[in-house]
C-alpha cells in the first residue's frame, strides 16, 4: 500500500470511530403502545421473580411458551424486546392491491353471477389471477355479489361454568335501574361489578342512567381504586357494544366503551343471555331486597349520600358473602404513569369534525372559534377530534395536541375563503418593508439588468433615474 492510499485510510478509520462515538452517544426514541407498556411491566415483574410465569400469562392473556421468549428477549433488547419485529413492515403473505382492484372490476362486470368458486377457476383461466376461492369469496361478499348463507345453530345447552381462579381475572359488571331510594326519589340505576373469583363488589356507583358518561365515571374511579382487570364480561347494551348486523362484517364499528377498554388492554366479553353473566345478575336480586332496606334505615334520600353509604356497605357486605378464590394472587395491573395522565382523555366521548374555511368547528349546535396562534399548524379542512371529557369540558384535539378556541354565542356569517392560509404558534406580523428597503432593490436591479440585456438603448434612457 502507497503512502497517500495508507493516510486515507487512516483517514476513514478515524472518522468511523468518531461517527460511531456520537451514535453512542444519541438517545434513541422508541414509541410503543399502552398494552406494550403493560406488557413489558408484567415481564419485569416476572425477571424480578415477583410473580410466575402462569401468573404472568394469565395477566397478558398468552401462552407460557410465549411469556418466556418475551423473557429472554427483554433480557437481551430491553425495553425493544416487547416490540414486535414485524413493525412497520408488509406481510410476506400480502396480495398485490392491483391484483384485487383487477379482481373486482372482473367480477362485477363479467362474473356477477357465479359462485366463489366458479369465478376463482374463470380468473386464474382468462385472467391468470391466482386467489384462492376463500379471497374471492371475502371480495364478493364486501363488493354484495354473494351472500353467505347463515349456519345451523346448534341446540341450546346450559353448562355451569365454573368460577376463575384468580381475583381481578374477570369482572361481572351490569347496570341495574330500580327504585333503590324507594319514594325518596326517582329510579336510579346501580352501577357494579363483581368478581367472578371471589364473588366480591369490586365497585359499586348510583347514576342517573347507563349511559356512556356515566360507564366512564365507574371505571374511571374503579381503576384508581384497584387497577387493571384482565377482562370484563357484560352484556350487549348499546353502551358496550354495536349491535347492529353490520357490525359483524366491519370490525371498526365499535362503541366509545370498546375503544377506551382497547387503549387500557381490558378484554370485553359480550354475554348472550343473563344467565351467562349470572354472578352480578343474583347479586342485584340480593341488593334489591337488603341494601333497598339499608338505605331505607338510614333515612338516605339523595344520589350523593347512597354513594357514600356505598363506601361503607361494600366492605361489610364482601365480608358476609364473599368466597376464598382457588389461588391466592390479585391478577389486577396498575397503570403505568403515563397511562394515568392519559385517563381524562381515553375516558372521554370522542368524535370527528372538520375545520370550516373560517376555521370554526360545529359541534353539538356549538360553534367553536379558533384562535390565530396554536400549538400546531391547522389548516382548513383538517380533520380534528372533539373530546368531552368527565367535567363535561370539551377539548379540540389535533396530532395529540390541544388547540385553542372560543365559544361564539351565535352562528358566524358564512365566508367563503379567508385570508389566513393557516393558523400557527406564531402571529403573522403585518408589516411590509418600504420602497427604499434594501429587500426591495435587489429586484429593482434585477429588473435592470434584464433591460439591459434585451434592449441596449434603455442604457441611456435609464427609466429609474
């Protein structure tokens, strides 16, 4: 090797170490979800030998086997090891969306009438398609070119399902309107939830109605008060769940309950009778006859003094009927810190609006002003999230950041278009540099110069003189 080929080298080799040393030194940003979070609490308690491996599987919902590859990864990636490797990328298995695009314009012009089947066969011959029958099947039922036919339902039979072994593994929980109060005041409805381990109140709450709101309130507090259960069975109440026949076909078709257990990785299981969630459903007979009695004794007449009372029966009452579970250990999961900021806006009604040319927002027969300066750009016709949160504040959500309105007592006049093209963190200043402004004069000699060229006599005719 030369003398100048060994100084290049030597070269290189020192700017890699020096790359390599700022690298090192740069912190990396990882992004992951609430249930990833979750997750990678419970394989750290697992290192930390405070649990077991068939606890840890029982509060992440996974096989054992899978606990304990999560175990050794986290060990040797940290906190990447919950990651899934596969982020970001496209599945190895994923059909070309131009090969569908070309499938369904084939069928809905020529194939209308055949069978899955049928029309599989006739792509791959005429068109060298290759899909399997079940694809097929799946676009001409989402393009209404076929209809499934409905299976045989199998005769009813009621199996007595035993209890879960851990407490905070399942909560019962059901809404019951009664006049609890008896004549002292209007129906009320009993919010609660029961253990299915242990046959507990894990909480208990007296609301005007079942409505989304005041679901959110329950959990709200039930999860400060015991954390995270495992799952939820309850009914198919329009709060909980969309019952209508689309919703089978359209997995996003979900409720504001579902997306708000999704964020916090509750598991909902929708009953299909009373009986099946028949734990919470004895226990209001129960409360129906002795704690309508207990208030009554107590001389309670308002919504806000049976919730204290609450307070102090539940202990007593767990104490009384309350059954050992098979193992001893709480299955419920705290929140992580960042999961509790984020409470007031998972529990809060979301909805979708688009900002108008005047950058107002309808909602609710409300008209929202924006203001100039924002946390973030906004433009026109930017999709935004409307939060009403527990208070009943509402709050404009763009990009995770909240921006800043008033509320206008009537509807604005409509304008077409406005000067402003967007609202950013900074006011748009009005000044303007004046004629001799030195901004100004790099144009006015370009613009001379440009004369020059085309036209030489404008030399001594100088009209900016």
């Amino acid at each position: 090797m030369s003398y100048p080929e060994k100084m290049c080298h030597n070269l290189e080799l020192k700017n890699n170490k020096f790359n390599s040393k700022i690298m090192n030194k740069r912190k990396e940003l990882i992004t992951m979800t609430q249930l990833e979070l979750l997750r990678y609490d419970v394989i750290k308690n697992l290192i930390a030998n405070k649990i077991n491996g068939t606890e840890a599987s029982k509060q992440l919902n996974l096989s054992i086997r899978h606990i304990k590859r999560l175990k050794i990864s986290v060990k040797e990636k940290g906190i990447k090891g919950v990651i899934h490797g596969s982020r970001g990328r496209c599945g190895n298995n994923k059909i070309d969306p131009e090969i569908i695009k070309k499938a369904k314009e084939y069928l809905s012009e020529k194939y209308v009438d055949f069978g899955p089947t049928f029309a599989t066969e006739k792509l791959a011959e005429n068109h060298h398609l290759q899909l399997s029958k079940e694809k097929i099947r799946e676009i001409m039922i989402r393009e209404g070119l076929w209809k499934s036919k409905p299976r045989r339902k199998p005769k009813g039979r009621h199996v007595w399902r035993a209890r879960k072994e851990y407490y905070g593994e399942m909560e019962q929980f059901d809404g019951s309107y009664y006049k609890w109060l008896e004549d002292r005041n209007e129906e009320l409805c009993l919010l609660l939830s029961v253990d299915d381990a242990t046959g507990k109140i894990t909480y208990g709450k007296f609301d005007l109605n079942e409505s989304t709101l005041a679901v959110f309130g329950f959990w709200d507090e039930y999860i400060k008060k015991n954390g995270l259960p495992i799952s939820v069975y309850l009914d198919r109440f329009s709060t909980y769940k969309v019952n209508h026949k689309n919703a089978t076909d359209n997995k996003n078709m979900i409720t504001q309950f579902q997306r708000a257990t999704n964020q916090l990785g509750i598991k909902l299981i929708s009953a299909h009778s009373p009986e099946a969630k028949g734990r919470v459903e004895r226990m209001f007979a129960t409360l129906q006859d002795r704690l309508v009695k207990e208030l009554r004794l107590a001389s309670i007449s308002t919504i806000k003094e049976a919730n204290l009372f609450l307070k102090e029966y539940i202990p007593k009452f767990n104490s009384q009927f309350a059954v050992i579970p098979q193992k001893n250990k709480n299955l419920h999961r705290q929140l992580p810190q960042e999961t509790k900021k984020k409470l007031p806006q998972i529990f809060s009604i979301q909805d979708k609006r688009k900002v108008n040319n005047d950058y107002t927002i309808m909602f609710k027969g409300q008209y929202f002003q924006l203001d100039e300066e924002q946390p973030t750009t906004v433009y026109k016709k930017d999709t935004v999230t409307i939060e009403e949160h527990l208070d009943h504040s509402i709050k404009v959500n763009l990009q995770g950041k909240y921006l800043n309105y008033i509320v206008l007592p009537e509807r604005p006049k409509k304008i077409i278009n406005v000067k402003l093209v967007a609202l950013t963190s900074r006011k748009q200043a009005n000044w303007k540099p004046p004629q001799n402004h030195p901004w100004r004069k790099q144009f006015i000699n370009n613009y001379k110069n440009k004369l020059n060229i085309f036209n030489p006599i404008s030399k001594t005719n100088n009209i900016f003189k």
